[in-house]
C-alpha cells in the first residue's frame, strides 16, 4: 500500500485542473490513497477531449495504481501501458507497471521496467528499491542487496510501510 501511496503522491502534484472538467473528478482521480471512485473519476479524466497529453497519462497511471490496489494487474499493466505510450520515460508508470509485473510473477518485464526507470533517473530510490526487491525474488540476492542499498542510501525510509 505505502508503494502505491507514493506513487499516488508524485502524480498528484503534477495532474493539472482543466476547464472542460469537473474539478472534483481529478481531485478524486489524484487521491491519496485511492478512493473507491477514482476507477470512474479517472476514466472521466481520460475520455475528456480536453484533457491534455500529458494529463491522459498522469490519469491513466492514477486509475492504473486504483486498479492494481484491486488486484486486476493485467487491467493494470494495460493502463501503465497505454500511460506510457504517452509519455514513454514515465518513471511513475514503469514502477507501477514493474510492480504489476512482479505481483503477476512476470519477473522479466517487471525488471525492463525496473531498469528503464532506473535509467531515467539513477537515483531513483524507489525504482532502485523495487528492482532490488524484485532481482531478489528472482535469485540475485547480491544484485537485489545492492539496490535496495542504494535505494536505502538515497531514502533511508524506502522500505518503511
């Protein structure tokens, strides 16, 4: 839960108001944590003609972290996705879809997601802190070990719910 909150929290900050939509729909699509009518206030977000690019994404990747804190990680991973398609160096998306990933036991496209994010921004605890924890599911302790160190270094409190 505390991964997706700060997931939530970074694309809380840059989700912009527009005219052409109800205020309340991208307040509620850009809660913290999920409410349970994010689901419906972010497809509203997505399918308002005047929501911007860059929004469409910053909701997606929102309706994507409500979707997979219900435990549908394909719906999840499709939203991620289709966020990316956006913005493709979304550091937020690629966690959330890494995440979904690993949660389906997909190891191989959660740690791609992992490394892009990382190679977006190096210090980036949190997508440092995830490949760590998903290298160690997939037997590299020593490379899991020294991610989350890293992350650990960046953010002493990266692992603390």
């Amino acid at each position: 839960m505390a991964k997706r909150a700060f997931l939530l929290a970074v694309c809380a900050v840059a989700l912009s108001a527009s005219a052409s939509l109800a205020v309340d729909d991208r307040g509620i699509c850009g809660a913290t944590p999920p409410k349970s009518e994010t689901v419906l206030a972010c497809s509203r977000v997505i399918a308002a003609a005047a929501t911007s690019k860059h929004d469409r994404a910053l909701a997606l990747t929102f309706r994507a972290n409500a979707i997979q804190a219900g435990g549908d990680n394909v719906r999840a991973v499709n939203d991620y996705s289709e966020a990316l398609t956006l913005l493709p160096n979304y550091a937020p998306a690629l966690i959330g879809r890494g995440i979904a990933y690993r949660d389906a036991n997909d190891l191989t496209h959660a740690l791609a997601d992992f490394d892009q994010a990382v190679s977006v921004n190096p210090k980036d605890a949190k997508a440092l802190y995830e490949r760590g924890v998903t290298k160690r599911k997939k037997g590299d302790a020593a490379g899991g070990d020294a991610d989350v160190a890293a992350a650990t270094a960046i953010n002493p409190n990266i692992a603390k719910p």
